[in-house]
C-alpha cells in the first residue's frame, strides 16, 4: 500500500514564486524516504503542504490514503510531524508538553501519562523529564520534538530536516532513533535533509528535489549506479579559471563525458578511472598545467546531485549564500567561478 | 478532538504558564491599585462634593476592576507560540483550530475575574462597599471575567493577522481612549455634549455602570442587563475578528 501519494502537487506563493512545480510522488508503507535538495529547492513546503498546514495550489495529495484537503482531521491523527523550527514551548516541561500532546490526540489522561514516560525514556530524555524546556540544549529539544511526533503511534513520520544544527553525536542519535521506529513499529518515514550522508545512510529511496521539481529518484545505489563511471577529481591552487583551462586540455579524452565545475575543481565522469589517470596528467602537463591534487572515487549522492544539478549540495548549506548564490555551475555550459 | 475538551486542556496550559511567570501578573494588578489610590487620593472628597457622590472609593473601584480585566495577555501568548513554532505544532494536532486560540481567550477570561476578586476585596477593605452583598461580589467577578475574556480577541486576532507581538498588545492601548470616553472618573451627566455622546455610544460605559451599580446600587436588572449585552457585544465582534485572523494564518 502507498502511504504517501502526490499528483502533480504544486504550490505558488502570492508573490508568485513556485516553490513545488507539479510533484508527482508515491511512497510505499514501511520505507524511509529521503527528500534531497537544496535551501529553497521546495522540500518543506512540499511537507508543509503533505501535512495540512498549507495548501496546495493545485495538484492532489493522500497521506494513509487520506486526501489532504477533503480529509485534513485523519490526515493529523494518521501523520507524526517534527518540523524544521523545532515548536515547543519553553514553560512547559518534556513531561507535560507530550502528555498535552498525547491528550490532544484522544489519549485518556493515564494512557497519556504512559506514553509519554515510554517516550522519555526512548530519546534518553527521562531524567530531565521534569525540567522546563527552556533549559534544554538543542539536541534535546530535536529529540524532545521526536518524541511528541510519535506520541500518538502515527503510521506516517514527517520530519523536515531532523538533524539540522545537531552535533554529530546528536545526529547519530537521532538516526539511530529514526531506524528503529522504522524497523520496530514499520513506521512510514518521510524525511527531509540537505546532508548526503543522511540520506545515503539512513533512507530506502531518495528523490532528489530542484526548483520545485523531483530530478532524480531511486535507492541510494541505484542513483550512484547510475552514473555509470568513477569520479574524477582535478584540483588546482588559486586561481578557480584553471579547471576551465583544465576541461579544454582534457577535451579529447572520449571518456570525459559531461563533466562538471564545482567550487574550482573539475569533475571527470570516467570509465576505469584510475588506468586514465597518467593520460590525465600528461595532458595537463602539454597544457602547462600543474593541479594539487587528482583523485579517483566511487561515486557519491553528492556527485549525482552535482551531476543533475551543477551544484555541490554543500554549497547550500546555512553558511552559503542564498539560493545558492556563489556555487558552481555546469561546466558544459562553459561557465566559470 | 471535542472542541471543547480540547479548548479545556489548553486553557490548563495557558493557566499554567500565566502561573509561571507570576511577575508578568504584578503589574496588571498593580497599576490598576495604584490609579485607584491616586485617584481617590487626589480628587476624592472634591468629586464627592461636585458630582453629589456618597462613595466614591465605590465609584472607582469598578474602574480598577474594568482596568485590569482588559490587561489580557493572550494576544501576545498567541505570537510567541506562533514565533516559536509551537502554534504549528498545535495545528498538527487534530485539536480544532479554533480550540488553539479560544483557549487563550479563556484563560484570559478566568485571569481577569482572579484580578477582579482581589481588586473587589482590596476595594471592600478600604471601604469600597458592596451594595449587592456576596452574590453581587461574585457576579462582579463574571462580569469582569467575561470582558477579559471578549476584551483579549481584540490582541488575538490583531496578532494572528500581523504575527507581531506589538500589534498584539494595541488592544491594551485601545483600551485606554474607550476608558476615557467611558465616565470612569466623573457621572456621564456632567460631561460636555460631545463626551457625553462618545460615552453613550461606547460599550465600555455600559460595562463600567453594570458594575459600578452592584457596587453602589444593589441589584440594577436594568444597568446589569446592559452590561451584559455590551460584553456579548464586544465579544461577539472580537471574537468575528479573530476567527477571520485565524482563517487567514491557518
């Protein structure tokens, strides 16, 4: 059965800019689901809109076969939502904020209780149970967030950037969290991330997301099937133009098909890359030119991300600039940093 | 989720936070005693002479009360929650919507009759009186608590409709201008013309001589009678208000 379905699922904001462009999506029961992309790229607002929380502009969309806007009341009791804002409230205590929780979705007051001292105890939190939210660091808040998505043991889990600004211990934990509700209760898992390595490691399927629009999608390896070929990397020193000098000398490799310029290295996708790597060096070598570095990789979500989109997904991380600004593009279009 | 179970469980939430920061409730009781005293103070014995009043620590104390029923929070709550998320994290809940932000309302509503209890009893120790006897006591404390109550939609649902924390606290502003034109300080018989009129056509007016009767009169059916239809009729057009706030956001 298909947990979440979207049919051409679209959402333009007032001010005219289309965030989710005609989304087509359906996720079987029991899988983890990565959604992939940039900042901007329409991912939360694709949750939001799963969720009820916004609605579409067009397009149609079921979460436990419900449809969002005909059913939006079971679509809540049915869906667990952690948000990217992680929305609690700092007066009340872990205890109190999810036996409210518990409550608002039908639980008598001692199942409520129950539940909620279950849940302390998964996310490690039970000890500071009875302490107001306010005093909780942030990894305990994103676990606290968690655990108030499941309190009601909903069949389908949203969650919109679990680890964003998590240290890595806390991620691990977090993951680790996501895998076993999956695996023990069979919970749907629909989660959003901007971090490969989150995706690559915890989800069944990955679609990667772009300007509103599903690019690619598939498992974690089939993805990096199928680009078909090893990553070839050419680093240079200082001056970002010498990848473009770079892509000119090695213009005549028949190997070199659609390469790509990246944050000033360029990247080769290359049959038995190691065995071309001497040619690689000769020909800079005639062309004059001198690189810090070649390496050879299997490749990686980023690189197919790279390859799709002619961005590294890190060049849209919190620190970046907006929309990407500053990040690489497509060396086949011929343009350089 | 039953509206109102849900609208209860929430209202205990607002409850409880309102106890939590008991210093944020030390000025809505405070400045309205303190008006009262001065006023009292300053030109008690004159106006009891000039308006012809036999009482009037009676005459004000209403005012005290109207004055801190109207220093409901919820508006503010309300874009706080929405500030950090949690407002979201309410609407994801099957809770009815309007259950999120009704429950507010109420907890402002039960805040203003506690306030109006202890400002009726400081009243009654220096002399207040209370021509209405207990049951008036504890129909004050309703009034008061059911114009906290319509009174606080006003901050929701310009909070709501901004998401601004200082639009949310313009009701309290707004109040002041309706207190003024209201005879809060003077019978409305010895105003000039035009403050006369703005004080007929001013719901604050009836709501004050609702309460100020029970105070001075005993039981006024017809004042009280006023006074509520005024308070339905605030309440009615705030929480219209809010509703469409809500509409807009969620």
């Amino acid at each position: 059965m298909t947990a979440i379905r979207a049919e051409k699922l679209t959402k333009q904001y007032r001010r005219g800019v289309l965030a989710v462009d005609g989304l087509d999506l359906a996720v079987p029961e029991g899988q983890i689901f990565a959604f992939l992309g940039e900042n901007g790229s329409g991912k939360t607002t694709t949750v939001r809109m799963l969720t009820t929380l916004l609605r579409p502009t067009s397009g149609r969309a079921w979460v436990a076969g419900y449809d969002v806007l005909e059913r939006p009341g079971d679509v809540r009791r049915a869906a667990g939502v952690a948000l990217q804002e992680v929305g609690l409230d700092d007066l009340q205590t872990g205890r109190e904020l999810l036996e409210l929780q518990a409550r608002l979705f039908g639980l008598s007051r001692s199942e409520a209780r129950r539940r909620a001292a279950e849940l302390l105890a998964v996310v490690g939190l039970d000890a500071h149970a009875d302490r107001r939210l306010g005093t909780y660091s942030g990894g305990m808040r994103r676990r606290l967030d968690l655990a108030a998505a499941l309190v009601h043991h909903p069949h389908v889990l949203f969650l919109d950037e679990p680890t964003t600004g998590l240290d890595p211990r806390s991620r691990e934990h977090v993951w680790e969290y996501i895998r076993t509700i999956n695996r023990q209760e069979g919970v749907t898992v629909f989660l959003t991330t901007q971090y490969l390595e989150e995706a690559d490691r915890l989800a069944d399927e990955v679609a990667i997301i772009h300007q509103g629009r599903i690019v690619a999608q598939g498992t974690p390896e089939a993805l990096k099937s199928s680009i078909g070929a090893d990553v070839l990397a050419v680093e240079f020193d200082g001056d970002p133009a010498l990848s473009g000098r770079a892509l000119e000398a090695l213009a005549a490799l028949p190997q070199a098909a659609e390469p790509r310029i990246a944050d000033g290295q360029l990247y080769l996708y290359v049959r038995e890359g190691a065995r071309l790597v001497p040619r690689v060096v000769l020909e800079l070598e005639e062309a004059g030119l001198r690189p810090r570095a070649i390496t050879v990789a299997r490749p990686t979500l980023d690189d197919v991300f790279l390859r799709i989109t002619g961005h590294h997904l890190a060049a849209s991380q919190p620190a970046a600039a907006p929309d990407g600004a500053g990040g690489a593009t497509p060396a086949g279009q011929g343009a350089h940093r | 989720m039953n509206t109102l179970r849900a609208t209860w469980l929430l209202t205990l939430r607002a409850l409880r936070e309102i106890v939590r920061q008991p210093v944020n409730e030390v000025g809505n009781l405070v400045i309205p005693l303190f008006f009262f005293a001065v006023t009292v103070g300053a030109v008690g014995r004159v106006a009891e002479r000039a308006f012809g009043l036999e009482n009037f620590v009676g005459f004000q104390m209403p005012v005290a009360v109207l004055n801190a029923s109207a220093s409901g929070t919820a508006g503010l709550a309300i874009t706080q929650d929405v500030m950090s998320g949690y407002f979201e994290k309410l609407l994801l809940t099957p809770a009815p919507r309007f259950a999120v932000v009704f429950a507010r309302v109420m907890a402002d509503g039960i805040k203003a009759a506690v306030l109006a209890a202890v400002i009726g009893g400081i009243g009654l120790l220096v002399g207040s009186g209370f021509a209405a006897g207990p049951l008036g006591f504890l129909l004050l404390v309703a009034m008061a608590g059911a114009f906290g109550f319509a009174f606080s939609a006003f901050g929701v649902a310009f909070g709501l409709r901004t998401g601004s924390p200082q639009a949310a606290q313009l009701s309290f502003l707004l109040f002041f201008p309706l207190l003024f034109l209201a005879p809060a300080f003077a019978p409305k018989e010895i105003f000039a013309p035009w403050l006369r009129f703005a004080a007929t056509i001013n719901p604050v007016t009836y709501v004050l001589e609702g309460m100020r009767s029970l105070v001075l009169d005993g039981w006024a059916w017809a004042a009280l009678g006023r006074a509520f239809a005024a308070i339905g009729g605030i309440g009615a057009f705030t929480l219209s208000l809010t509703v469409w706030a809500l509409r807009s956001r969620a």
